[in-house]
C-alpha cells in the first residue's frame, strides 16, 4: 500500500509510466489482504477514473468483498458503495449499481454507529428505480477520466465513451 502511494504521488514516474500500474499494484494488496479497507478508495479512483478501468476495478472490489463482512469490518459497507458509483459514473449498469446500494444499505443498517447510512442508500436504489437513465452521470464520470487522463489510450477510451453517450469532441483556437 505505501509503494503504491509512493508510486502514485511520484510525478516523475508517473509522466513515465502513467497510471497503467495501478491495476497491478491493487491486484497484488486484494489478493494479499483484502481485509484493508483503506485501499478501496484508492482503487477506485486509481483504477476506474485514472485508468479509465471501472470492469477490472469492479472486479477486484468484488474479489475483496468476499473476505468482508459487516460483522467484522464494520466499515466495509463502503466497498459497496464506490462500486455503486463506478457503475453508475462509468459503466450504466443500473441493475448491478442499484444491487450494490441494497447491499450498503444492509451492511450499514447492520453495523452499530453506521445505521443512518442505510436509508440513504436504499434512497438511492429506489431513486434509480424510478429513474434509470444514467446518462448525465455517465457523461460526468468519463469527461473526469478524460481531464484527469495522462495515458493516451485513456483519454482515447473516454472519448470513445463519450461518443456513445453522444457527444462530440470539438477542438478550440487553442487546441482544447
């Protein structure tokens, strides 16, 4: 986790290799310890918004979440909501985003001190229920991977998002 930290706050390996470590490096500490619930945050965002990767990060919060319970991690209703909200930001997947918003509400409807979390997350599952259309919210998350990409491949991937969603990119007198 500190190596990767390090990795990732280095500019100068960065403006290197890019974020296209970040996978490798959460692969390794959810196999390794998927109980440390710090570094899901982290996963998220390096790994869906930096890499433009919501799939694999999904996958491997999915990995980490079967080692967690709320009964023994009483914070790990958390895993359940940033994969919500990569499915939501980045991949349309309403039925799997809301799936993961029942599951947090559980989990922190369960957890002594987490109770209040429960009902805003049910909320948000019956919000998309009534209203499943996600494309505003997919549009914001992939032009934030867009501005945040330093890999061109990523930047290439947001905007092939972004034309699905139907936009189109316009370059200005600056080149912008």
């Amino acid at each position: 986790y500190l190596d990767y930290l390090q990795y990732f706050g280095d500019e100068d390996t960065r403006n290197a290799t890019g974020y296209s470590l970040n996978d490798d490096y959460f692969d390794v500490m959810v196999e390794r310890d998927p109980r440390f619930l710090a570094i899901y945050p982290f996963l998220s965002a390096g790994v869906s918004f930096y890499m433009g990767r919501p799939e694999t990060a999904i996958a491997l919060m999915e990995k980490g979440a079967e080692s967690l319970s709320p009964e023994d991690q009483p914070e790990s209703f958390w895993i359940w909501r940033h994969m919500a909200l990569d499915r939501l930001l980045l991949t349309g997947d309403i039925p799997g985003t809301i799936q993961n918003f029942e599951r947090a509400a559980s989990w922190a409807e369960g957890t002594p001190g987490q109770e209040s979390y429960g009902p805003f997350f049910r909320d948000t599952a019956n919000f998309l229920r009534q209203n499943p259309d996600s494309t505003a919210v997919q549009i914001y998350g992939w032009q934030t991977v867009f501005y945040d990409a330093i890999d061109e491949p990523i930047r290439q991937r947001a905007e092939q998002e972004l034309a699905k969603l139907g936009l189109r990119k316009v370059v200005n007198e600056q080149g912008r």
